[in-house]
C-alpha cells in the first residue's frame, strides 16, 4: 500500500523479512537502517501528521545550519481524548529546545521519543 501510494520522484523501498515476520519497530528500524544509503535518516511514526506542509525541510535546514547536532526533531500535539498524564509528558517534551536541554533531560525520559526526526547516519552508527 505504502509504495504504490509512494509519488513516482521518491525512492520507497518496502522492507520485509523473509519469512514475513513481524519483529517489532526495533527490528524495523535496524533492518531500515542496514538498507539506506543517504547521509540523512528520517524517522516518522505512521499514525503521526506534519504541518505544515514543510515541516521535514524546516527540519533539514535547521540541521543543515548546525553542523555540530547529530539530529533535529520536532515538537508533538496530541490528538484525541484528553490524557492528563501524557498530556504533561508531551509538554515537558516540547520544552526542550536546545541540544543542552536534550541531554539534561535524558536523566528524566526519552526527550524526543519517537517525534518525527532527520538524524546524521554517522551520528546514528556511532551509537
């Protein structure tokens, strides 16, 4: 579905495991990253939507303007019903804005769990 919805100009490749396993997003994200190619990695979860419309350039040229940052993210609004206990999560979250911030924060939780990202491969394979 994924890749036949894909524009013709983007390059997707659909990724399974032999046998058609499901191994969780952990694996995914490994067998993802054993596949690219680029310089750049981009993460997005499935059910997450991007405003505007150019939020992934914003992104890119955020860390394209700062050569010394492995990644960039964003910030999350939550959808749905009201969760007060996630709701303060994803504040806390969104509060963190610069990189000495983030690795403060790392003590606390994830700071940028799962948020649509752009990571520097070298960044990601050094880990």
């Amino acid at each position: 579905e994924v890749a036949a919805a894909s524009r013709p100009e983007h390059r997707l490749r659909v990724l399974r495991y032999r046998d058609g396993a499901n191994r969780g997003q952990g694996a995914a994200m490994s067998l993802a990253l054993a596949h690219a190619r680029a310089p750049l990695l981009a993460q997005m979860e499935s059910d997450d939507e991007r405003r505007p419309a150019d939020a992934f350039a914003r992104m890119l040229a955020a860390l394209q303007a700062q050569p010394t940052w492995d990644a960039v993210s964003c910030q999350a609004e939550l959808v749905g019903w009201p969760r007060p206990g996630m709701e303060q999560y994803v504040a806390w979250q969104n509060s963190l804005l610069s990189p000495e911030q983030m690795a403060a924060g790392r003590f606390v939780e994830i700071p940028a769990l799962h948020q649509t990202a752009i990571f520097r491969r070298e960044a990601v394979e050094e880990v």
